[in-house]
C-alpha cells in the first residue's frame, strides 16, 4: 500500500531577537494617522497581553527569504535522507518573494523556487520548481498540492518550502508591525510502500474573497509625514480575528470528519501561530463542535512567544520543532493524529489531518 508521508522537516529560526522593550521608542499612529496618545510602554504590554508575543526573530541583512528557504531546505532533505536530484517538484510558499534589507521592493525574477534549486545545487531539469501565493495558509496549501501530484502519479518526492522576511514589510508606525517576523519551514513529502495506514489522511482548504479579500493589504505607512508611493503590510486586525474565529474551527472539522477519525485520537494540533489569543479561541470552539469543553492537554504546540508570527514559516517551523524534541512539553509518537491548520491573507485557511 502507498502512503504519502512527510519523511523529513527542516527550519531556519533568524539569529537577530527583538524583543518588546525594543519597540519602546516608537511613536505608534492609527491608520487614519492620528497619533496614538498612550505610551509606547503602555501599547506594547496590551499587545503583549492579546498576541502573547515577546519577542520575534528578524533575518540578518545579508539573508533573503530564498536564503532562509534554502537553510531549512537543506535541513529537510538531510532529515529524510534522500538525493536533492530524486527530488521531483520544488513548492514555494511566500508572500514578498526576497526584500532586500533596507528596499520595500519585492522581488520574485527569478521565482524563489527557481533561486532555491539553484542554491541546492540541483541539475535535474525534470525537478520542477514553482511558487505558490497563498497568504499564510501557503506551505499547507503546497503541502496539499504535492499531495494530489502524487496521488496523481505525476511525482513521488516533492519538497514543500515556507519562507519569509517580513521585517523588511513592516510599517514602524504601525502596532500590527510587532506582529510580524522572519523565517523559513520546509519538509520533504514522498510516496511510502508498505506505509499502512499512516502519513495525510485528508485536507480542507477555503477562500473567502468577497469583503474578506483585502483584510490584509499593502497601504501607505501610519505616519503622516510619510511617502505614499512607498507601501508596507497592513492588517484590519478585528476583522481578521472574528473571521479566523468563525471559519478556521468548522474547516477543521471538515478535515477531521473527512479523515474518518474520532476527535479523541487527535493528540496535536499545529495551528498557523498569528495571535495567542485567536489560537486559543480556535481550538475553544473546534473541540466545541464536538461538544467537548475541556481541552485536552499539551493539545497545541505554540512558538509565538519566541518566534512572532513568520507567516508561511511558522507551521512547517513548528512541527520541526516538535518532531526534533526541542519543544519543551511536547512530542509526536507512533501513530498520532495530528492536524495541520492555518489562515491568512486572501482570506485562505486549509487544514490538513495526518496519521504519524
């Protein structure tokens, strides 16, 4: 029997901390660029409160997102012990593409899979390399695709890649920009012979693209005296928070009730890492849909509080994380069920259900 198994993960954490304190000498404004009265003092310790986030991880100026791809790509692949050449499909999952330190000017000529092939060195031109945009969601969504080429028998290993620099985006202005970090998650997905009934089970993926489209955005900075031709990330975050809340538990439940398997054999959930709070709000209600109000333990790995939210690069960092024991309170044995879920710009959110 074929399975389709993750046999290998890999990330990059930057090496540069900024923490809260460091945001202490920042003037904040709102985005009709009205200046914010409280202190920076009193804004980042209620942001602390609601995100949970104390510090974040920022690349150094020498590092691209590609880089920080490539690092963790090589990580993945030594992990599942496989030849790169083997390789038959690179998916890259970003929003910017690689920002040059100091530039807020993407740059995806040549895609970033195209620049990570080439840093891994691989000739084999039948290894096709291609990025995916998908918001947040982005490295689950391209762990899906590679999935349905396999199923397809138009591929048997592919690599799947997170990547991101989102401190070269950031609005200093702005409190969202406190949100935001650097890093980059990769994992190595191949058809297995004799893999029971282990590796994805199902998956679940939405777009809302009415008045949800534009909840996150490019716009002008929040400072008056700023450039307008000059655009940074911006996030409506209220709306973000009510629709993660409402959608993001009923499409895991769609995965899960599709997977055929009972709630109770769900030992981890790996969740997009935005907000503490919004996490914890979803998994709240998903365990409500089955009537289930007590939470089971060490239920949800987080990272948030060290690593910030690094968009496509905080779900594949996670489970690295965790499948390599350095997650204190957590680990993955033989035969768990684990879920796989995010949501973000577009507005996209996916799940995945997948048996160890």
């Amino acid at each position: 029997m074929h399975n389709i198994k993750i046999t290998g993960t890999g990330s990059y954490i930057p090496q540069i901390v900024k923490t809260n304190r460091d945001f202490t000498s920042n003037d904040f404004y709102l985005e009709n660029q009205q200046k914010i009265n409280a202190a920076p003092l009193e804004i980042i310790q209620k942001f602390e409160q609601i995100t949970g986030i104390q510090e974040r991880r920022y690349a150094n100026e020498d590092l691209n997102a590609s880089t920080l791809g490539t690092m963790a790509s090589k990580l993945a692949i030594e992990d599942a012990g496989i030849d790169p050449e083997s390789l038959d499909q690179i998916i890259v999952a970003h929003n910017f593409g690689d920002v040059v330190k100091h530039t807020q000017q993407t740059d995806i000529l040549p895609s970033l899979a195209s620049r990570i092939k080439h840093e891994l060195g691989i000739k084999n031109p039948k290894c096709v390399a291609y990025d995916l945009l998908f918001g947040c969601p982005g490295w689950i969504q391209g762990v899906i695709q590679a999935n349905a080429f396999i199923k397809a028998g138009m591929a048997e290993k592919c690599l799947i890649v997170g990547a991101e620099t989102l401190s070269r985006v950031l609005d200093p202005y702005d409190r969202d920009s406190m949100i935001f970090s650097d890093g980059a998650g990769a994992c190595i997905l191949e058809s297995i012979d004799n893999g029971g009934d282990k590796g994805i089970l199902s998956s679940s993926t939405v777009s809302h693209c009415e008045t949800e489209a534009y909840y996150l955005y490019l716009g002008k900075s929040n400072f008056p005296e700023s450039d307008p031709r000059v655009r940074y990330i911006k996030m409506n975050g209220r709306k973000v928070y009510e629709y993660a809340i409402k959608h993001v538990p009923m499409a895991m439940k769609d995965c899960v009730d599709k997977a055929g398997v009972d709630i109770k054999e769900v030992k981890k959930v790996f969740i997009h890492q935005a907000n503490e709070k919004l996490d914890e709000g979803i998994i709240k209600r998903f365990f409500e849909l089955y009537n289930i109000t007590e939470l089971p333990a060490h239920i949800m790995p987080m990272s948030i509080h060290k690593l910030g939210n690094s968009s496509v690069a905080t779900v594949p960092t996670l489970l690295d994380l965790v499948r390599r024991g350095q997650l204190d309170g957590h680990q993955l044995s033989d035969g768990d069920v684990i879920i796989l879920a995010s949501v973000g710009a577009g507005m996209n959110i996916n799940a995945i259900c997948y048996k160890v």
